[in-house]
C-alpha cells in the first residue's frame, strides 16, 4: 500500500439541480456549440449561469484577455449560487491565468472545476494551492455538445458521490505491463503536464496513479515527453501510469508504433502500465476522472483490467 497519499479538499456534490458557471479560460468556443451543450445540461436537470466572457472575443485565440478571464473564473468561485464550474472549451490560454489567481479566494469556495486538454494547467494549479480535487471530465462546446459525447455513467458516479466505482475493458483499458498500484490519481494531457515541468506551477506526483493523454502527438513527441518527465524525477514515485485513447494521436496503421515508443519512453517503469482509457480527447463518450481521488490500478488480470475509485470525489 502506497503511505505517501495526499488529502486532497472535496467539493460540494452536483446533483441534478446543481447550477453550473460556464466559463471560457482559454480559447473562444463557437456560440452553436457552447448553446448546444447548455441544452444539454439543462435537460440533465442543471442550472446554467454563464460567465460574462464566456463567448470570448479576443485577443488572437483567447477568450477574452487575462484580466477578463480571471474575472470570470473569479466570480464563479465567489458566487454562492454557483455550485459548480465547467469550461466551454480547451484550446490554448489557461496557462496565462496562473499568476493572477487568487489561492485565499478559491480555497475559502471549493468547488468542483471541470475540463480538460489545456485546463490541466489550471487543475495542477488548483491542486497545489487549493489542494482541491479536480474534474478531467467532458466540456460543453466539445463533448455536451456532440450527441453520444458524455459517458454519464462516469460522470454521475463522479459528481453524485458514489464512494467505491471503477473503469476496465469497457471503458477501453487495457494491459502494456501488468501489476498493482494505488495512490491519488493525478496527471491531464502530457503536453500541458511536461511544459510545467521547471516552473512554480509544476505537478506534484509523489505517490500517485498518473493519467496522461493528448491529442495529435506522434510517437516520438510521447517518446521525447516521458523521457522528459523520466529526466526531471517525476516518475520516480510514480505508482501506476494510466495513457488514454490514442486514436486521436495517430491513426490505426500507427498505434503499434505509438505503443512501442510509450515502451521505450518508459523503460525501466517497474509498476503497472494500462493503455486506452476513453478520457479527455476521444471520438465516442468521454469518461470522466476524478483528479486527486485515492485509486488503485489493479492489472494483475490481462484480461479484466480495472482502475478503482476507492472514495467518493465530493463531499455531500
């Protein structure tokens, strides 16, 4: 049993009912798809309160300015109707906020932040300085508003607060190298993690399950990123690694190659290794991951892989 878990703050369940800010933290969304999305929630028995920049606008590809984009996460944060807080979108920006977040604000209001892609930034943030247990969960223009978009299965299990639920073969995991591992799962798209690496906004992964996924990145830039990872001692604690769904990275022809190069990436790895989790960027129903949540990765069965959530990722 991994001893060097951490306690991580759980937000407030989102029950249906539960009203959602929708903000914009990095890239402008297309409105269609944002409205789309929000008739989505609604008809799953959410309330939508969208932030003031939430339709973006510039400059070049953000949504809005830094300042505009802080104000809107602020105030989702701050207000006591919200429950809880979904981007419309990824894209690129999030990173730009880090520094003028505010710590005292956002750990005084827990709330559930979901997102995914780009929003890994905010979510290494949040789980530094808040100590707050993050969403890698669906998105409103990118995945509410595709039909078949959102595995609820996941996501209710997730923001209803069932305490003990897991993901295996159905959900696209499977085995590259066997074995047992738990701790808190973290991680996010690898691109978003390594770039951190060096900075004061790097992951913390001591002891934990860590998720990595992407999308349009070659076998060799998987390669390239985990050798990165490996030289900066990230991985050295690490006690299990779970990689997404690849199909958006490489085509079929290509994936063997793809597995190949995560092998080389990580050789040396001694703990258990899946592959294909349907989460973050995928063409069918995306999953939703608890960031920060106690785990276990139990690949001791080729054929029955499962990632187990051990506790409930909200508090009521």
């Amino acid at each position: 049993m991994n001893q060097a878990r951490r306690s991580f703050t759980r937000p407030p369940a989102l029950r249906p009912g539960a009203t959602l800010a929708v903000v914009s933290p990095a890239s402008t969304p297309k409105r269609d798809l944002v409205e789309r999305g929000i008739a989505e929630l609604e008809s799953a028995g959410y309330r939508i309160k969208l932030g003031k920049y939430a339709f973006g606008g510039g400059p070049l590809y953000y949504a809005g300015t830094v300042e505009e984009r802080v104000e809107d996460l602020h105030a989702a944060f701050a207000d006591t109707s919200v429950d809880g807080i979904i981007c419309t979108r990824g894209g690129w920006g999030s990173a730009e906020l880090l520094p003028h977040l505010d710590a005292r604000l956002i750990r005084a209001n827990p709330k559930a932040f979901i997102g995914y892609s780009d929003h890994t930034s905010l979510e290494i943030w949040l789980q530094n300085e808040a100590n707050l247990v993050t969403f890698y969960a669906p998105m409103v223009a990118s995945d509410f508003a595709r039909e078949g978009g959102v595995d609820l299965t996941s996501w209710r299990n997730t923001f209803e607060g069932v305490a003990e639920w897991s993901l295996g073969s159905v959900d696209g995991l499977r085995v590259l190298q066997p074995g047992v591992g738990d701790g808190n799962l973290l991680g996010g798209c690898i691109s978003i993690l390594t770039a951190g690496l060096g900075t004061a906004y790097a992951s913390q992964l001591n002891g934990s399950v860590l998720f990595l996924e992407d999308i349009g990145t070659k076998p060799y830039q998987w390669d390239r990123m985990l050798l990165h990872l490996r030289y900066s001692g990230r991985l050295e604690d690490v006690q299990g690694i779970v990689f997404g769904d690849m199909e958006q990275c490489v085509p079929p022809e290509d994936q063997e190659q793809l597995e190949r190069a995560i092998r080389h990436g990580l050789r040396g790895f001694v703990g258990p290794v899946a592959i294909g989790l349907r989460c973050g960027h995928v063409h069918g129903a995306n999953r939703t991951l608890p960031l920060g949540v106690a785990v276990k990765l139990d690949l001791t069965e080729v054929g029955n892989p499962r990632l187990t959530f051990l506790e409930s990722a909200v508090s009521r």
